[in-house]
C-alpha cells in the first residue's frame, strides 16, 4: 500500500456537496489531496493536461475520480464517455455519483462505462458508510490500473 | 340544376360525343357548356386549364386504353366527378373502376336524358361530399399530428421536470442533513439535550421529506407508464411483493393466509407495485395488534375476479372511504403511522390503467379489505393517462 497523499479528483458543481464528499471521505486513514472540479469542461481539462492544466501530467491521475452526473457545460455521462475513448484515461476508475433515483439513470451511467454508480442518500450517516466502502475498496483493497499507457500500446 | 354546368366529355368516336351532346342538352334545357376531347392528352391539357365541374369519359382513346384512362383523369383531375362512358360488355371494368371512384358508369347505345342527368347531379353531389369529407379528413389528421406533437413536447418537458424535481430538491436536503450531523458530532457532550432534540427533528425532517419526494416521482412515473399487459400469475406477483417488504424492526407474528390466485392479463411490474403497496399498508395499520392476520385472495363476485387484501389492522370509518386513493391524503396522524399519502393513488393510478376499478371496506378497529379488479379480459394497450 502506498503512503503519502492519495489524489482524488472530485467533480461536483455543488459546493456544499464537494464539502460532504471530502467529509465523508476523510473518515478513512488515508491522507488525501482533494482535487475540485466544477464542472465538466474543467473535469476533462484537469484528466486530459489540457487548457488551465496543460502543465499537468497525465500520468499523475488521480486515483479516483467521484463524477457528479449532472455538471454543468458538459455533463458527467458525456465527461465519461469522452475518458473512455482516451487511452490515456481510459482505466481510470469513475463512480458516478446521482441524487436521481430514477431507474433509466443506472442504465444510462453504465452504458458510457462507469465503475460504480452510487446514489447519493439524504441520510448523510448512510452516504458516509457509503463513501467509506467506496473508498476502502478503491483505494485499498482494489489493484489500481497501471498508468502511462503502456499497456494500452500491447492491446 | 345550377345553369351553367361545364362538362368535359371525353369520346373520340364522333357520332357517340354527338348523342351524348344532345342528351345532355335536352336535360339541362341547353345550360350545359360541354367540352369535348377525342384524346387522353387533350382532355388532360383541358383538366388542366381548369373550370370543369364533370367528366364523361370513355375508356377506349387514341391514346390511352381502359383502366389507364381512368388513373391519368383521375391523378390530374383530382377529386372532380368522373362518369364512364362504356361499351356494351364493359360493365365488369366499369364496376372496378367505380371501386376506385369513378361516380357512376352509361353505357353507349342506352344514353336516356333524364338518366344521365340523374347521374350528373348525383356524381356532382356525391363528388361533393365526398371532397369535403377528404377535406376534413386532412384537416383532422393534421390536428391529430400537431396535437401529438405538442403532447410528446409535454411529455418531454415533464420528464425533464420530473429528473430535475428528484435531483435538485435533494441536494439541499443532503446539505442540511449532513451539515446538522456534522454541527452534533463536533458539539459532542456540549450540546444540551433539547438541543440534540432539535438535531433529531432536523434529521427526521429531512428523511420525511426525502421519502415524499421518492413516492411522488414514483406516482409521476407510474402515470406516465405505457402498460405492458401479458399473461401473468398473480401468485408469483404475490410472492415477489411479500419477499421485497421492509423487515420489521420489532418482531412480532403475523398470520398470513395466501388463498389461490388466477392468472391474468397484467402488466407485471406494475401490479407488482399494487401488491407491495397494499401489503405493506396491511402490515402497517396491523402494527397494533399482538395477532396480525393478512389475507391475500381473489373470489368470484357476479362473473368477475375480485382481488382483495383484508387485514385486521386498525381500519377506518367508512364516512372516510372516498378520500382513501387522494395523493397526499392521510386517514392517521403522522405520530401513529408514518406515510406520504401517496400510496393508495398510485395503486389506483395502476388499477385504472388496466381497466379495472378499487375500493375498500371497514371501520375503525374492524380491520380493513382493498378490493378490486383487473378489465375483464379487455385488453388496453399502450394506455398512457
């Protein structure tokens, strides 16, 4: 397990909900570095070294990325969509994260290729044990993807 | 008859386009204006130019044979009446033809005067008739299309307000669920009793409000929900609506009698719906009682299958019956039993969809039975309101 800081890119246009996520993340013994992106433009900036973060290296990607769907200029599915057809993005593990309980959304956040597709409780004790499965599980017990491309190169 | 009749009378054998002439003249005291052509391409330039009220016309031309006269006179001279102009022995491709809309057939040899002005003013009128009811025809399809297209920009629109009622009258609620829980936990021991009270309040506030919204988009589905009938066994509906209950904290015994059910033409999920609904009401208004007993049967009342749910539960007073399937509408306090009042409009919301109709039975502290019944083997597709 690595030590240091775990970069987690947070897309999320809501700032009170970007708050409750790091809240809710920080239960977990890890040391994070937050990263905030407000909407889906600036999110596909931020993975792809473009505009504002050219000087960003892609090969620094963020763990884990917690994209909102509904953000605005681009929203999240189409933000997935494009990190999928990138192979320089396209392992990144994404959760999306909904507050729509409506069925055709699940189908919907899969189909771009989403890893996980949560839910947002209003029951914030709940959305905490949520986000600490989630983060436990994606940080911890899961092997990340290696990064750089390489592996894309064989395929 | 009106003076001035223009006829185009279509005949290329002279002595033929003379007797009709004549005929014609006779009826209408001379008031008639008859064009004559003795070929396909004349009377379509003629048609073109414009001003006929009739035409008589013979099938065999020049330039043009049988039924392929009548389609090139019928396309350019699109709904004008069309009276044939036939042979001894062509009355089988004449009847054909009326079938495809000429107004009337005469046939060479027979011409009468009287008959054939009979035949005019009918073909004139029924030609009449019949454009107007195309007319109409074309005006209401093209209503039809455009209310369709405003009811699916409605629809769409909806659906919009739907996605953007659970998403956005969430989020705050999050917010001040979570950030009330963070404001207690950093309190800690400090924050008095009363006041760890009105945090509780916040909380269930929040919880209540979020499970309205759930069942109100869950209603706003359900009525925009095209109805998928197919042959279904309602036992299983049974099971499957039993199975997705929320356990009960607190255990206690409840007895259930599950009597056969048929199997109808439904659709599934929805009915499903219905079920889990009225289940878990009889659960909950049993609450109560130390010995609950839910029954789930169907019975034959006059010929038709009644579904029912009956409990022994608390009931109510029947003078409250009507205002049982009323969104939001509640027969109980709050503090005695939880609910949105939302329940009970969407099982009737389902039951109306298939045809059917629902209502109930009891009294207070008598328990309570929800009847009702599926369209009677009347199948009701793709019904939307």
């Amino acid at each position: 397990m690595s030590v240091g800081l775990v970069d987690v890119l947070i897309a999320e246009d809501n700032t009170a909900d970007a708050e409750l996520v790091q809240v809710a993340l920080e239960q977990n013994d890890r040391s994070f570095r937050f990263h905030l992106v407000r909407d889906g433009e600036e999110a596909l900036d931020f993975l792809l070294s473009r505009g504002w973060y050219s000087e960003r290296r892609y090969q620094d990607a963020p763990r884990l990325i917690l994209l909102d769907i509904r953000l605005p200029k681009i929203n999240g599915l189409e933000v997935l969509r494009v990190l999928r057809h990138d192979p320089r993005t396209r392992l990144l593990p994404v959760v999306l994260l909904t507050s729509s309980t409506l069925e055709e959304g699940v189908a919907l956040g899969y189909h771009p290729g989403a890893n996980s597709y949560i839910q947002k409780p209003t029951d914030f004790q709940l959305f905490r044990q949520i986000v600490h499965h989630l983060a436990r599980y994606w940080l911890e017990f899961n092997e990340p993807p290696p990064l750089g491309g390489r592996v894309m190169d064989s395929w | 008859m009106n003076p001035s009749i223009r006829v185009l009378l279509v005949e290329d054998n002279p002595g033929d386009a003379r007797l009709i002439r004549v005929a014609l003249h006779e009826w209408t005291g001379g008031s008639c204006v008859v064009d004559v052509a003795d070929h396909l391409a004349g009377a379509l330039l003629r048609l073109e130019a414009g001003g006929i009220d009739i035409l008589l016309l013979d099938l065999g031309l020049p330039d043009s044979q049988g039924p392929d006269t009548f389609a090139a006179v019928q396309r350019k001279g699109a709904g004008l009446p069309i009276i044939l102009v036939t042979g001894t022995g062509d009355e089988e491709i004449a009847l054909e033809l009326i079938r495809r809309g000429a107004q009337d057939y005469i046939v060479k040899g027979k011409i009468d005067a009287q008959l054939l002005g009979r035949s005019m003013r009918y073909a004139i009128e029924r030609a009449n008739i019949m454009n107007e009811n195309r007319r109409l025809n074309e005006t209401l399809e093209r209503r039809v299309i455009d209310r369709t297209r405003q009811l699916e920009a409605a629809n769409r629109e909806l659906e919009t307000f739907t996605y953007s009622v659970s998403h956005d009258l969430r989020a705050p609620l999050r917010h001040i669920d979570g950030f009330a829980r963070l404001v207690r936990e950093r309190a800690g021991d400090t924050l008095d009793p009363t006041s760890r009270h009105y945090m509780d309040s916040i909380h269930e506030g929040t919880q209540q409000m979020g499970q309205l919204i759930d069942d109100l988009l869950h209603l706003a589905q359900v009525g925009r929900q095209v109805v998928r009938m197919g042959r279904t066994k309602l036992d299983t509906i049974v099971q499957e609506a039993l199975a997705g209950l929320d356990q009960e904290p607190e255990k206690r015994e409840i007895r259930w009698t599950l009597g056969p059910m048929p199997e109808i033409e439904c659709d599934a999920g929805l009915m499903r719906i219905v079920f889990m609904n009225l289940l878990s009401n009889a659960v909950k208004y049993t609450r109560p009682r130390r010995q609950a007993h839910i029954e789930v049967a169907a019975e034959l009342i006059r010929g038709r299958t009644v579904l029912y749910v009956r409990d022994n539960g608390v009931g109510f007073k029947m003078k409250y019956a009507d205002k049982l399937f009323g969104a939001f509408q509640r027969l109980h306090r709050a503090d005695e039993f939880e609910g949105t009042g939302i329940g009970l409009a969407t099982v009737q919301r389902i039951v109306h969809k298939h045809g059917g109709e629902i209502w109930a039975e009891s009294d207070t502290d008598q328990g309570a039975t929800f009847y009702f019944t599926i369209g009677e083997g009347r199948e009701r597709p793709d019904v939307t309101t």
